[in-house]
C-alpha cells in the first residue's frame, strides 16, 4: 500500500496526525551503517522520542544520545545497557546525575560539573568513569575554536588535569558536537580528521588511552529541493582511511557518531484536514486543524520568511533551516487551480505556514501533508497552546501494520 493511501485512511479517524514510515528510517540506518563499519552510531532521542521510532532506531544496533535524565530513562526502559547510553547535557541538577550514574555513561559539560561529579562518586564510595564535552581549539569550518555554552575549552581542560586531578572519577571519553545538518561531504570528512587529532591530544593529555572518541552529529538530510543529498558513500570513503587507521592505532577506543535528523528526519509526514474554507475580500483561505501548534517549524520558516529581507536567510537548526523546508502536498492527483492561504485554527493571526499558494481546489475534510516531519518536529510544537486537541503519532512497520 502506498504511503498516500495509508495517510487517506488514517485521516478518516483522525483530522491532524504524524505518520513515521518504517522504511525510511531502515533506509537511512543501514546507509549509515554501511558507510561507516568501523563507527558505533547513537540516536539522539531529542528529535524523534516516539517509542516506535526509538525501538526500531535502536533495533539497527544504535545506541543513545540522551540529553535528559528522562531520555536516560527512555533508553533504559527501550532496553539498551548502561554501555549503551550516553548522557550528554549542559546543567544537569546533583540529583538527575545521582539518578544517571548507574544507568548511563555521563558526559561532563563543565569543569564544575566533573568537580560535582566527583564528589558524589567519593559519596557513593566509588570511582566513576565519566566523559567530557570539549570545545575544541577548532571550529567545524577549521578556523579557531568559538565561544560556546556547551562543554569545556580545550585549553581549560588541560590546564584542569595539570593541577587538579580528581581522586573519584576518571575522564574515559571526550565528546564534541559542533554543527547539524551539514551536505557537504567534504567538510564531514576534514571535521573528523580535526576530532581524531584532538582524541590525540587528550589521550596525551590524560595518560591513557581513551575508552570512547563520540564525534557528535553533523550528518544533514535533504530539506529544500534545491539542496544536494549528502552522498554517504562518497563521505565513507572520503573519512574511512583515517577512521581505519586510528581504529588500528587505538583498538579499545569506541569510535561514535551521534544522528538525529539523518536517521529519522525524511520518515515523517504531518497530516492536517481543512476544517473550513472562506474568501475575504479576495484572498482564499483554507483553515487546517493545527498547524502552528501541530507542526511548529513551516509556520516559523514562514516568519522568519516574512520577516527576512534575505532570500536565504541562514539557518538556526533545529528550529529553522530554510523557507522551502517543508513541501506542501495534498492527496489529490489535479493540477493546481488557485492560490490560497494556509492558515490554522489557532487564534492568533501568526498561525501561518504559507500565502499565494497554488493547490488544487481543497475542501473541507481534505488533507494537506507536510513532508519533512519526522525530526524536531512533534517535539519542537507548543502543542498545549489555547488547549486544542493534539494530533496523533502513528508509525507504519515495515511489513505495514499502522501503530498508534
Ligand atoms: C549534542 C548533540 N548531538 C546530536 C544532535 C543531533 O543532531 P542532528 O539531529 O542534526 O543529527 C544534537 C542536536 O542538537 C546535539 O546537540
């Protein structure tokens, strides 16, 4: 059955709805895997927490980018070992890192945070392995390092080990991310090479060898028709050699990349009915069940649109990355025949995704269909906005059965 079909039904039992295909995160999963035999992948649960995306992501042999003590325990409950689990965050509370110790594999994102760690590993009576986000000497373009609110300034750290070594907890792993959505495979390959001569650094800075090198995220998806899919073959060969070769050097060292968006991002549509139809004084409106409040970015890639005189304004991933990131698609086969405006049901005028549009003629109980809905999508809408019902999260299997 194709995936408009299963969208027709389903809108028959629900007027606003997510759909994860299956399939496509298989797709993506397996291209990753195949790309990169010597790397262990993590899936960043913050894009996609739907228990079956997360099941079927961590089916593939992925592990956990947990950025929440919640997501720790998330992972745990979709039955992933500590081992798995890797919690990486900026201001964790005492008692969220207490409750993660016996759970997850926790990433300092400062040096007070290793400071606190510390102690409460001398509390329990224990010395704890732990990681440490750094903010290399490097930006992801290869100038010097940026400010950041994430992890802890190379030079900082070293300064750190050099006069304050911590009596209950070893540093067992570094962990950077510095850049979504990246097309380029090129600019992927020269920032990996920039994080296996920073794992050099740190292993001699350190002593010993490193229990894991987590490389963070950066792999992007095709959201505007005019970007260039990021050629996964041509990166794994391009970053293969090198990845070899410090695999050969360090074989105890886990090699990690972290996904979000690449793994599920293409799997998702959002499924929204026309609940009215009406003309004013020129313009035709179509009022779809929740659109600002059901799928937030179209209606903030239509702001920012609105509000930039650029005609590509840069992107602030996760919450905008282009003003065609979203095609509009509805399930009828005809020639477009008049513009529209496509607007939701909320009360505020904001509540907008596109003006002009030219569509077939839509009518109330129609469907539109937003593409490009399975990462920071569900979880990035203020849904509990004027307190409107919320669409549903459906996944279709891969031997389709439809999930609620
Ligand atoms: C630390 C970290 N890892 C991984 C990701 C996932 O990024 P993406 O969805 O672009 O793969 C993010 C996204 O914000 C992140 O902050």
């Amino acid at each position: 059955m194709d995936l408009k079909t299963v969208i027709a039904q389903q809108a028959e039992r629900y007027d606003s709805f997510y759909l994860y295909d299956e399939r496509c995160i298989l797709e993506h999963t397996e291209r990753l895997k195949r790309g990169f035999p010597q790397v262990e992948f993590l899936y960043s649960l913050k894009c996609n927490p739907d228990p079956h995306v997360i099941r079927s992501v961590f089916a593939q042999g992925f592990g956990a980018d947990a950025a929440s003590l919640g997501e720790v325990l998330l992972a745990e409950e979709a039955g992933l070992p500590k081992e798995e689990i890797f919690f990486s965050a900026p201001g964790k509370t005492p008692g969220e890192l207490r409750t993660a110790l016996s759970k997850s594999n926790i990433i300092a994102d400062s040096l007070g945070e290793l400071e606190l760690l510390d102690r409460l590993s001398e509390e329990l009576g224990t010395v704890t392995s732990v990681g440490v986000r750094i903010s290399p000497s490097f930006s992801f373009s290869g100038g010097p390092g940026l400010p950041s609110k994430f992890g802890i300034d190379e030079d900082q750290l070293y300064r750190f080990l050099e006069t304050s070594p911590l009596s209950h907890i070893e540093i067992a792993g570094i962990h950077v991310h510095l850049r979504s959505q990246e097309l380029r495979a090129p600019a992927l390959a020269a920032y990996y090479e920039n994080m296996l001569a920073l794992a050099e650094r740190v292993r001699k800075a350190l002593g010993h060898e490193l229990e894991y090198v987590d490389m963070g995220s950066g792999m992007g998806i095709q959201f505007s028709p005019k970007d260039e899919p990021l050629d996964m073959e041509a990166l794994g060969r391009a970053a293969g050699g090198q990845l070899d070769s410090f695999k050969e050097a360090h074989p105890g060292t886990r090699l990690i990349i972290e996904v979000g968006c690449y793994a599920v991002g293409k799997s998702g549509v959002y499924a929204a009915k026309v609940l009215d139809r009406k003309v004013s004084r020129g313009v035709t409106y179509l009022i779809l069940k929740n659109t600002l409040n059901g799928f937030a970015r179209p209606s903030v890639a239509h702001m920012v649109s609105r509000f930039s005189p650029e005609a590509d304004p840069a992107p602030w991933e996760p919450m905008f990355t282009c003003r065609d990131a979203f095609q509009i698609q509805t399930l009828k086969d005809e020639p477009p025949c008049e513009e529209v405006t496509l607007v939701g049901n909320l009360c505020t005028a904001t509540d907008v995704i596109a003006e002009g549009l030219s569509l077939p003629r839509l009518d109330r109980g129609d469907v539109v269909v937003l593409t490009n809905a399975g990462a920071y999508a569900a979880v990035m809408t203020p849904m509990q906005f004027a307190s409107q019902e919320r669409p549903a999260e459906l996944f279709l299997t891969a031997d389709g059965r439809v999930l609620g």
